[in-house]
C-alpha cells in the first residue's frame, strides 16, 4: 500500500508523519519541487533580518529525522500531471527526467504562490517576492552582499511588517506601501493606526491608501510609480501582496476549486476523487464560526489540516474541526493578534455584531515593565455570543496567550459573559485579578 504525498512543508509533512503513526507498514512518498523539506517559510523574514543567522536553522526537522520517521523523500522533483484514474503522478527531475509513481492513495499539499499584481517591472533585478527558502536567500544576498541601503515594501499585511521590521534591523532606510487606510487591514483601522505609529517610530516612511502602477530600472535604482509621489529611489524592492492556491494541478487533473480557486475539500480533507486528499495552502478551509470554507492560509491550518489528510489517508477517520483565523505577528516592540471575527464579516454573515474598545494593564502597574493593551472585542448583541477578537500591545505583554483565551472561546462557542467567568491565572508580574480579555468582556457587556 503506498501513499504519495505531492508537497514537503508543513501539510505534506504532517501529514505524512500522522500516516505513518496510524500505518506504520504504509509505504510513504514525498515529492518536493524544491530541496527543502519540511523548512519553517514563517521563519524566513527573521533569517533575512539576520536573528537566525543560517538557513538551515528554519528546519523543522532534518532530513534524516523525516526519513527514520519512515518518509521517502523525493526532493527536486516537480510533479506535473496526475492522472486520477490510472493512480499516477508524473514528475520530472531538475534535470528533465521524468518519474512515473503509482499510488493507492493521494494527499495533494502543493502549497501556495506569492500573488503577482499588475505591476509593470516586477521582473527587474533588485525587485523580489518572498515565499520559498530560495526567495530568501536572494533577498538576503541582495541586502548583504550587494549593501543596499534603500528598500521598498509594497503590501502592508503581515509578511509586508515582519519585512519592514527585519530591513530595519539590517539598517535599511525603509518605505512601506499599503493601498488600504491603514496597515494591516485584517484588524480594525485604530489598531492599524497603532502598528502604523510603531514602524514610523522606528524610522519606517509609511505611505497609505498608496498603489504602486509600475517600477523602472534608473542609474540610481528602481524607481516606483504609483498613485503618490516616490522621489527617492530604492535598492531592493520587496512585492509582498499575498497568496493565492496552488491547485493548478489539481485543476488540471480534474479536481474540483471553489473559493479563489484552491481546492475544495470537505472536512476529512478529501478531494471528492476516492483516496485523494488535499491539505494546507492549496485547500479551501472550513471556517468554525461562519460554518462554511473560505481561504485562509496560515501555517498552523497547513499542520492541522495535514494532519486529518494523512490519518484518513492511512485509513482513519478524522474531521478538520475548522479555523477561526487566529493569527499573531510581532512588529517591532508590538504584537499584533486576532481571532474570529471583526464587525464587518460578522454583520456580512447575519449577526448584529457590536465592537468595543478598551484598554487595559498587561500586568499589576506597581510591578516594573506593565504595558497597556489595547484590545477590541466582537459579540454578537442578539445572543450574546462572543464572535472575535484583536488585541496590540508591547511583544512582552502575553498578546497571543490572551488572544488564544479569545480563540479557546471561540472554539467552544460561549457568550461574551462566559468569557468573564474563566477562571485564568494571576501573579501580579504576569496578570491582574481580571485578566485585560476579562476587563474587555466586561467593557462589552456594559455597552451591549
Ligand atoms: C514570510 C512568511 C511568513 C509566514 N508567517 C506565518 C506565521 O507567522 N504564522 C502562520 O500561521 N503562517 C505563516 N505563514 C504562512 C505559512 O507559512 C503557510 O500557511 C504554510 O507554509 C503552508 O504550508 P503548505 O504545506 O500548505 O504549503 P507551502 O509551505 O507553500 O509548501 C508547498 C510545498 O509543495 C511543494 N510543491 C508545490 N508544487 C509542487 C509540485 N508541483 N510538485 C512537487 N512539489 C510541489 C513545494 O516544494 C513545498 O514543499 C507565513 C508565510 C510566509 C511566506
């Protein structure tokens, strides 16, 4: 009985790892088109700042751990077609050598790609995406060896920060482009005014409601085009605006795509094509609270959904539970985090969502280092039933415990009220009687 799995990140491995747990006799093949299984993408901004000084730290898991774990591993090997009814996949070698393997059952995990706006020069020397472990060895030897001294990052999301973040720490005069009102646009416009005071603070030029039409090659560097004015000129130019699925060969193989074209799926991660699976990336997920897929890649989705695709592949029986986006970033002396809903998506689904505000103290004030939090938290007014969170707040203050507090709740589908009565720790170093997740609770029962 063999399984292949097509992909060698963080679905694929998961979900070869989790197949071999459940059959251990389950013959286990992984096909990679690039040499790095099982690399940490999400590491990639700080290999580039330089915090993790070589890329082999952003392994997960060495090589020969994988293949004691009982995975074959094919790296360098581009699957091209699958042929569903005959149960192949046809790949081919970095040399041109074609490789045929049947299958008995498939796990899809092909990943995603860095989306490619209609910017013209986006082919220039000097000018990156970042998303694979190559892409960010260029970008470094672009910053490191040729000594670049002005950079441009058009994208405001999360990738975009962490980039500004690690430019900055290789002293790089940085400019930052987000075409929407504030950076950060997955929160709330007054927590994105706050990371946008944060990059400013250090040093970033932040340029908002700002597109860039096209980029040109100079004397003096690229030079960028947009809908603002962008006198100086920059050395390296950094396009991160998101991913998109990589399902082509899915498509291709007669698979069928749903939300922005990744692959549809339903909660055993099966493809609707018998024994053929699909995780991570390239996947629709199923949202826990709006009970229906939508497309959110994250890494933490990628491992989970991974996981169900290759314990059903090995013959278990498993259901993704679904994602509820939670997500946290550091920026600088920030972080970042939310879970659920905002206002917008949850009035678009049918609640009556109310937003409330406040602020509160990380930790007792009389202890040293207590930092405010700010935090937003969304319920809904007609059942009283929590429906997201954000929080920002210094990168000490425990954001992404609290914002998991928020997303625990989620999980078990209790009210705002409930949330009030967790019963959560406290040491005065660490915390306060009410807990800020508990004082915004109370804020929103007070106004709702
Ligand atoms: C800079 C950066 C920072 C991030 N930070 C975070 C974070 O902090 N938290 C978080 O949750 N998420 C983060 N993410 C997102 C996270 O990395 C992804 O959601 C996750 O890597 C998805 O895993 P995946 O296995 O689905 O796909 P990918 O990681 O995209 O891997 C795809 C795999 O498929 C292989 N492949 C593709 N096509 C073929 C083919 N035709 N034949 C053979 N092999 C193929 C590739 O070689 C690769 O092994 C970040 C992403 C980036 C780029």
């Amino acid at each position: 009985m063999r399984l292949v799995i097509i992909g060698g990140s963080d679905a694929g491995i998961s979900a070869g790892l989790r197949a071999r747990q459940v059959n251990p006799a389950l013959e286990t093949v992984l096909l990679l088109a690039d040499a790095f299984p099982n690399y940490s993408i999400c590491g990639l901004p700080f290999y580039i700042s330089g915090e993790t000084p070589d890329w082999r730290q952003l392994a997960h898991r060495g090589r020969e751990e994988l293949e004691a774990a009982g995975l074959e591993l094919l790296l360098e090997h581009e699957a091209r077609s699958i042929d569903l009814q005959a149960k192949t996949v046809r790949a081919y070698q970095t040399d041109g050598q074609p490789v045929e393997l049947s299958y008995d059952c498939l796990v899809i995990a092909t990943g995603a790609e860095p989306i490619r706006p209609p910017i013209a020069g986006l082919e220039l020397e000097g000018v990156h995406l970042l998303h694979t472990v190559e892409d960010s060895i260029a970008v470094r030897e672009r910053v490191v060896e040729r000594s670049s001294s002005r950079a441009l990052v058009v994208g405001g999301g999360y990738i975009g920060l962490e980039m500004a973040d690690a430019l900055v720490h290789r002293r790089l005069k940085v400019t930052l482009v987000e075409q929407a009102e504030t950076v950060m646009p997955t929160v709330d416009p007054s927590l994105g005014r706050l990371i946008g005071q944060e990059l400013r603070r250090h040093g970033v030029d932040v340029m908002n409601e700002m597109a860039i039409h096209a980029l040109e090659a100079t004397s003096d560097g690229i030079r960028a085009l947009g809908s603002q004015a962008l006198p100086q000129s920059f050395d390296l130019v950094l396009v991160v605006v998101g991913v998109r699925p990589s399902s082509r060969l899915a498509q291709e193989a007669g698979l069928s795509t749903g939300v922005r074209e990744a692959i549809r799926v339903n909660r055993r991660m099966e493809t609707g094509h018998e024994g053929v699976y699909a995780a991570g990336d390239c996947v629709e997920t199923w949202h826990r609270l709006l009970e229906r897929s939508v497309y959110l890649p994250l890494g933490t989705t990628a491992h989970k959904q991974g996981r169900v695709a290759g314990e059903n592949a090995a013959g278990g029986c498993r259901e993704f539970a679904g994602s509820l986006g939670t997500q946290v970033v550091k920026v600088f002396d920030l972080a970042v985090a939310r879970t659920g809903l905002g206002d917008m998506e949850a009035a678009e689904a049918g609640f009556d969502p109310l937003t409330v505000e406040c602020q509160a103290w990380d930790h007792k004030v009389y202890y040293p280092g207590a930092h405010r939090l700010t935090l937003r938290v969304t319920g809904d007014r007609r059942t009283g039933r929590l429906l997201g969170a954000q929080i920002v707040g210094h990168h000490q203050a425990q954001v992404a415990k609290r914002i998991d507090i928020f997303a625990n709740a989620l999980y078990e589908g209790l009210t705002v009220d409930a949330v009030n009565d967790l019963d959560l720790s406290y040491t005065p170093p660490l915390g306060a009687p009410w807990d800020p997740v508990q004082v915004a609770a109370q804020e929103w029962l007070l106004r709702a």
